[in-house]
C-alpha cells in the first residue's frame, strides 16, 4: 500500500521519482524501491523524510483514515 500511496502523491505533484528523492533528500534508489515494493519497511526516518517532501502526515502518506 506504501508504494502505491508514494507514487500517487508524487504523480499529484508532478514529480519525478528524482525529484522526490532531492525534495526528501532521499537517494533515487531509496525512491525506486519503494515504489517497486522492494522496501518491505523503510524506516521512520525515511517515512517522515517522504511525509515532509509531500506535504503530509504520516497516516496520510501510508493511507491511514483516522476516525
């Protein structure tokens, strides 16, 4: 769901996957990964480095509805 979620947002922004990767201050392979579902559990500092890059929470980049 994470890699669906990250590419959604970014199409949303019009973004490359390398320009998310210099917005998050990610490396291009870290984004690609991701996106592919190759990175089972990027780690919290990953995750808030996307959220920061988008714009968003945390629940709103992994497609959590809070009640």
């Amino acid at each position: 769901m994470l890699s669906k979620r990250v590419k959604e947002l970014r199409k949303q922004k019009g973004w490359t996957q390398q320009k998310l990767a210099e917005n998050a201050g990610l490396a291009f392979n870290t984004i690609t990964k991701i996106e592919q579902s190759l990175a089972e559990h990027p780690n919290l500092k990953t995750l808030l480095k996307l959220a920061d890059a988008f714009g968003v929470s945390l629940d709103e980049l992994v497609g959590r509805k809070t009640k």
